[in-house]
C-alpha cells in the first residue's frame, strides 16, 4: 500500500445558495406592467330602495288564516301540555 498524507483540517465548503424560484418570479412581476395594472372589477350594487315595514289594515289580518300544519302543531302542544297536567296532579 503507498502511503496518501491526510491533512489533519478538512476544510468543507457548502455551495452558494441560489434564490428560490418563487423569488425569481415575484421580482418579474413586480417589475412588468401586468403587475402594476390595477384589478378591474364589477361595480358594487347598491340598493336603490330602503324596506320599510308596511302596516296593515285590520281587515287585513282579519283575512290571515293559519295554515292546517299551524293547527296540527299547536293541538300536538296542548296535548303535551295537558299530559304534563295530568302527571302533576298525580
């Protein structure tokens, strides 16, 4: 075997870091027209009419009728309701 010196200070250099695409990309666009032109977007509509509540008339509420599932669901309620009475007095 031939004798090879080893130096005793390993000298170890880490290569130059290069700048990440993304870097690259965002400093194009800064730089071109596309990115200093202004977004165009639609126009906010806004709402020409105020809702203002409108009173009604009593014969008007005279004329409201409630619907069968109102009925069906308050008679349900009042059963209930007259269970629980009926346990209380128990």
């Amino acid at each position: 075997k031939s004798f090879v010196p080893v130096s005793a200070e390993i000298n170890h250099t880490l290569p130059k870091p290069s700048a990440p695409n993304l870097q690259k990309t965002m400093n194009k666009a800064a730089s071109s027209k596309a990115g200093k032109r202004l977004a165009n977007f639609p126009p906010i509509k806004s709402r020409k009419t105020i809702a203002t509540p409108v009173q009604k008339s009593e014969q008007a509420n005279n004329n409201i009728q409630p619907s069968p599932h109102a009925r069906e669901h308050a008679a349900s309620q009042q059963r209930l309701s007259d269970n629980n009475n009926e346990e209380d007095k128990a």
